[in-house]
C-alpha cells in the first residue's frame, strides 16, 4: 500500500484503499514528545501547565484516516 504524504491539518487525497476523493479525518494521538515536554513544564514552570501539551495539536502526532472506509493514510509528526 502507498502511504500519502499528509499534513498537520485534514488533507484532501484519493485514498489508496477505496479510491475516493476524500478530506482526510485526523485524529491527534500524544506521543513521547509530548510526554517529555509535559514534564519538562513540571519540572521547571508549574504543575498546572502540564496539561498544555496535550491541547496544543502540534505537540501531537496526527493520524490520518479515510472518513469512507477507515483505511489508515499516513502520520504526521509534529
């Protein structure tokens, strides 16, 4: 299967799986990253401040899906 190059944001593309033109639904997924910079934020600022990571979408991987079939298209690494 050919993964398609996706973005940050919905990314409108043919999907591989049931070849139909579609926006892409995206669902943010945290990640490492952002569990580090959450503790970062503890560490050195306050502990209310660690939820931020996990609101900010760019601090998160954005998983890509086909809103037709489900058929997954591709992560993007913020």
């Amino acid at each position: 299967m050919n993964i398609s190059p996706v973005g940050p944001k919905p990314t409108q593309l043919v999907c591989p799986s049931c070849r139909a033109s579609i926006v892409s639904k995206v669902d943010h997924k945290a990640t490492t990253k952002t569990h580090l910079i959450a503790f970062f934020l503890c560490l050195f600022l306050c502990w209310p401040c660690i939820c931020v990571p996990y609101c900010v979408d760019s601090c998160q991987n954005a998983d890509h899906y086909c809103p037709s079939c489900n058929a997954y298209l591709g992560t993007y690494q913020g």
